[in-house]
C-alpha cells in the first residue's frame, strides 16, 4: 500500500521511538530525472568525461552507458573517457539494484548528451545547460542502425581487469596504510552476543600488533564486535588466535526451527495469511485437481571477492572512504550518522565490485573500517574474510509453498498460491524487531516480486506470510521472483499434465501477454528435436518462463539425464529473452548466462544449513554453488521487440530452476518438492 491510498483509506501509523531506540539510516532512492543526468556527462577542451552513475559489478553497464552517450553525442569511442565519481562529484542517485541500470538511466542519459550535442553545435562551450526531454523517437542512441548502441564493443575495464590494475578496492594502497578486522560470536549477529574474554596480553606479543579497539558502532545486528589492527594481512591471523576471544551468546537455533518458521502448512492452519498478490475469491473448500507443495532453503551470494573497504582520515577530520558497495551514498549516510560528521567531511568512493548480486547493500565493512581508522588515525583496509561473509552477511531466506489449482475443459480455472517467507527489501540485517514489526503494515514488495500468475485463469487468488527468522536474511538475485517462479512455473507444468496438454501449447494457450508467448516459441525453436534416448539413461526436457518486473521476458528450455543412481547432470539449458532494445548484445547474452548458472544452482545445489546457531561454510570451497563440470552448453537467443530498454540482470532467473526442475519431471515422472533435488528421489533400478 503506498503512502497516498493508506492515507485516502483512513489509517493512522503512529511512530514512538523510545529511549535507546535509534532510529537506522534509510536509504534514499531518488528515481533517474533528466537534469540530474547533466551532471554526469561533461565537456572541456574536445574532450568528453562520462561520470558513471551506476556501480560496476561485472554487469558492464560502464560499457553500455558509454555505448549510449557516444551514440547521442555523435562522436567516437575514444573520444569519451569514463570514470568512476566520488560522492562529492555529483548529486545522489539510487542504488545499483533491480536490473535498473539500462532500464532507467539509459533514456535519460541520452537526453542529456542530446543537450551538450546541440548547445555544442549551436557554440555553446561554457556553462550548463538544462536537459529538454524530447520523445524516444528524437533520441540517436535508439534508432535503427546505430553505430555503437546494438553491438559488441571493446569491454570498459576490461584491459585494466585483465592486467592487474587497481579497479578493486581490495587493490587500494595508501601511504601507511594499516589492516583491520572486527572479531565476533561465531553465531548469527540476530542473536544477541558479548565478548566474554581475551587474551589481550598474548596478542600484544605478536609481531605486528597494533590495536584493540573496543567500540559500540562496531556492533552488527546483535553481535558484539572487537577490532583488531595489524601492520600485515597476515598478522590479523595470528593476532585473532593468540586473543583467543570467548563470546556469551544468549539462544540458539537448527534448521529445524528455520524450516519451521516458514512451513507454508503451520501458516495455513494458523494465522493465514496477511498480504496478498491477487486478490480474487476462490473456493477454498472442495478437491483440487492439482494441490502441490515447494519448499526452496536459504541461499547465500557467495561472490568471488569478499567484501572490503578502506578508511583515511586526513589531518583535518575529513575521511576517504573506498568501497565495494552498490550504494556509495548509503554508506555515506550511515557512516556520517554513526561518527557524527557532515556529509561535506565524507567522500565515498566507488570501486568496481566483484560480485555483489544484491548482498552488498547495506553498511557493514564499511563502517567498521572507518572506526578502526579513526580509533588509529591511520588508513585502515578491512576485508572480510570468506567465512565472515556467510556468517555475517545476509542471505536468500527460505520459502515454503503450497499451489492448489482448478482445471475446467483444460484451462485454468482458480489458482490459489499460498507461500510463508522471510524479509528481503526490509531486511533484519539493518532493521531492529520493532522497526520491522512497524513495516510489516506495509508488506514487502521484495517477498512477493515474481508472483503474479502471467497467465490466464478466472480467479486467481495469491497471499503470503512474513516471519523474521534467526538468520538475516534480504535481497538476493532478482528477490522472490527466482524462487516464486520456481514454485509457479513448476505448478503450471503439473497443471498441464493433469489437463493431458502438452505443456508449451498449454502455457502458449494461457500466456496473457503476446511478449511471453514469443520468448516461449523462440526457446523451442531455438532448442529444436529432442536427443535420442540413451540407454542407462533416463532423459528429459522441460520448458519455463516469466516476466520480471511486469518489463522483461524470459523462456528456457533445459534437457537432463538422470542415471541408475538418481545423479542428475542438465545436458544444456535455452534460453529467449526480450528486454526491449538491446544496447550490447555481447553483455545481454552474458547476463544471461549468469542468470542460468544462477538457475542450475537454486535447482541441483544452493542449500544453506543452520547448525549450532550459525549458518554456511568456512571456506569458498565448500560453498553449495555449481561447479564448473556442471555447466552445460548455453545457447542464448535474444528477441528484439523494440521500444525502450528494459532490464536483463535478473530475468531469466525467473524461469531457469523450473525448467530444470520440469525437466526431471519429464524423464522421471517424479516432481521435485523440495530443493536443491535430491538424487535418492530419483533413484530408479534397471532390469
């Protein structure tokens, strides 16, 4: 509910923050404005400077926006230069989430260089100019034929990735600088937790002790932190054994009790369900001819690069800050707040991150880095060691579904979703219980992204349940929409069995939008005859697909073999996607095939297990993602329908990890309920 119709609908919030209640830093999205876009590109000299105002994090938006700026300002490609501002550079733009980048900065972008183009042409060479928004079709950088938006070009960054140049900010050296790390409970930071005892003594003994610093704006969530400074990377390790730190933490957690807390049914016979995604009245009571439960576990993110940041202090009280984060104006804000300096005294800067997938959102490395340099008054790197970033980050909550359906003269009929997660867009991780509770009067749109049915039924109803857990939890690639669209799609296939269709020419018969039905039949064409059959072999294909976002679309197709003993190898995965005008092909189809692996991964792999209070792995190398040998081939086909740009990000998660899960289905006969799939359900003895 927006602001405005809980207003016209006569409620009343009101906010009491009580004592020792502080209020957190939230972050501020202001949507992409034309005269905002003035201020990232400039002129001076015959020169062109493009400051980027989007977070580069392996999605090579870098590349496209210049695509876009060289197109509008008619010149050639070495002729802009790019690069990545500070937050004193430029004003505040929104966070580097939702496949938002193309999508929303793209037009007006455009617009602003279509401005300099002209007052350039008109001698205009001082100054600034205020952008006039003129219509799509006036804009160069989408017309038919353009010499640098439609195409591959020469990677941005690329040379400089390739050949070790410090676009990192792990990469980041400064004249003496230090090295930081925060130690804490080894258990979720949701539970409260203390520092018991330390070896301060033994520590100090370590060749390159520095510092302990013992500060409240070091705690995360509930968890206590004690920071240590060293002169080397590696001293941090022999200083955090000979501490020999010994925590108090107060409750404790299983699986069980995760698995618990989300069970769709403990829902469904207790309080129901308070939000709903459609709202139409369905007979509840009566048989359905379709009536499954998914149940999809907690996630992890797990990129590449361990998140990092690097503090300075200057002499007067003005700090540098590098970071890894997809939002360099967040961090300001929190880092302003928490030390109690003006926004003009802070300067974010912003570093290619390697990975983040919606896991570097919120302030955490950041912060602890500045305090640790403030405490010191030295630079302080502070990078987060593997097992810190599945313990302390946040990850994909768990979700539990159940999908009842009605069929009539083989078409749907009713369609009743009924799905019990945790938060994502207002995650615990930066909410404190009260301030969440508050939130909760307004859902969380992150939950339901991905459940409205794209296709048609004469009623269809679809609510859900929220349930703060144990873990922090938040947003996670494309939020609910990879795990809604595994439940939903997976059901349209058993709906499409049970009506004895085909299921393509069921979902074709069904699909709302003719957009969804064109990515669909390119995936089947695209994919063409089955394989043979192989003996030993149980074979398969399965077909899904989605819109993200209500603007892009997405269908894949996924064939699997399936041996004697349940193992389960996807022998190649199709996909079609349309999100409108493609401004580098080369980088669409790559985002893709991460959205693929992505989607391998939810299917055969990504399962997170709580244990003793704690959550994941200590090491990169046994994090549940999919490993190299079980990638297959990946064939992308991309469907051009005009218009604006719209998002490629996260679409095709939509559809990947049903298709596979379909797939099974077709060789098997058995339908996946729980994920990841678990070969002893598919174990089949051959005579």
């Amino acid at each position: 509910m927006k602001r405005r119709a809980f207003i016209q609908a006569g409620g009343v919030l009101s906010v009491v923050i009580l004592a020792g209640c502080a209020l957190p830093v939230i972050p501020k999205r202001p949507v992409a404005q034309y005269e905002d876009a003035l201020g990232w590109i400039r002129h001076r000299e015959g020169r062109y400077e493009l400051l980027l105002p989007r977070v580069e994090m392996g999605q090579n938006i870098a590349t496209a926006l210049k695509q876009v700026a060289c197109e509008e300002l008619d010149i050639e490609w070495h002729q802009l230069t790019l690069r990545l501002p500070h937050t004193g550079e430029m004003a505040r733009v929104r966070a580097t989430v939702g496949s938002e980048s193309v999508k929303d900065f793209a037009v007006p972008l455009a617009q602003a260089c279509a401005t300099l183009r002209d007052a350039l042409a008109a001698g205009h060479t001082q100054g600034e100019r205020r952008a006039e928004p003129r219509p799509l079709a006036e804009l160069r950088a989408f017309r038919p034929g353009a010499r640098h938006v439609g195409r591959p070009v020469p990677l941005e960054q690329g040379h400089a990735i390739v050949t070790g140049a410090p676009v990192y900010v792990a990469d980041v050296r400064l004249p003496g600088m230090l090295f930081g790390r925060v130690l804490r409970a080894p258990v979720s930071a949701e539970l409260p937790s203390t520092l018991a005892s330390v070896n301060e003594a033994a520590a100090r003994r370590v060749p390159g002790w520095v510092a302990l610093v013992r500060d409240e704006r070091l705690q995360q969530g509930q968890s206590e932190g004690l920071g240590i400074v060293a002169r080397t990377p590696g001293a941090l390790d022999r200083i955090e054994a000979a501490l020999d730190a010994r925590w108090h933490s107060q409750g404790s957690f299983v699986q069980a009790d995760i698995e618990r807390a989300v069970d769709v049914d403990r829902h469904l016979a207790g309080d129901g369900f308070k939000y709903t995604v459609h709202d139409d009245t369905v007979e509840t009571q009566g048989d359905w001819d379709l009536d499954l439960r998914i149940d999809i576990p907690l996630a992890a993110h797990a990129p590449i690069q361990p998140r990092a940041a690097v503090a300075a202090f200057d002499t007067e009280g003005r700090l540098d800050l590098w970071v890894g984060s997809q939002d360099v104006y967040y961090q300001r804000d929190v880092v302003c707040k928490r030390l109690g300096l003006d926004e003009d005294r802070v300067r974010v800067h912003g570093s290619r991150v390697g990975g983040a997938f919606g896991g570097k959102t919120i302030c955490t490395v950041e912060l602890e880095a500045a305090v640790l340099a403030l405490a010191v008054r030295q630079p302080v790197k502070l990078q987060w060691t593997r097992a810190q970033e599945f313990r302390q980050g946040f990850h994909r909550p768990p979700s539990s579904h159940r999908i009842r359906a009605r069929l009539r003269d083989g078409q749907l009929d009713q369609w009743w979703h009924v799905f019990a997660s945790s938060h994502i867009l207002f995650t615990n991780a930066g909410l404190p219980v009260w301030m969440q509770r508050l939130t909760d009067f307004v859902t969380d749109a992150g939950v339901a992204r991905g459940a409205v049915l794209p296709y048609r039924c004469t009623r269809k109803r679809a609510e859900f349940a929220l349930q703060r857990l144990p873990v922090f939890t938040g947003p996670w690639r494309g939020l609910g929409a990879g795990p809604n669209g595994l439940a939903m799609e997976s059901a349209i296939d058993e709906c499409a069995r049970r009506a004895g269709v085909d299921p393509v020419a069921f979902r074709l018969q069904h699909a709302e939008d003719p957009r969804l039905a064109r990515v669909l039949r390119a995936a089947v064409d695209r994919a063409g005859a089955p394989p043979a059959a192989t003996p030993g072999l149980r074979r398969g294909r399965g077909v899904a697909c989605g819109i993200y976002k209500q603007v892009s679309y997405a269908a894949v197709l996924a064939e699997v073999e399936v041996d004697a003993q349940g193992r389960t190898r996807v022998t190649r995965l199709v996909c079609a996607h349309d999100c409108g005008t493609v401004i580098n092909p080369d980088q669409v189809r790559a985002q893709c095939e991460g959205n693929l692996v992505w989607g391998l991964g939810m299917a055969l792999s990504d399962r997170l297990e709580a244990q003793d209070a704690r959550i994941g792995p200590d090491s990169f190398a046994l994090a549940p993602i999919p490993l190299l040998h079980q990638i297959p081939p990946l064939d992308v086909v991309l469907v051009e329908a005009g218009g604006a740009p719209g998002g490629a990000g996260e679409t095709a998660i939509v559809a990947t990890a049903a298709a596979i899960a379909n797939a099974v289905r077709d060789a098997t006969g058995v339908r996946i309920q729980r994920f990841p799939i678990d070969h002893a359900q598919l174990v089949k003895p051959y005579t």
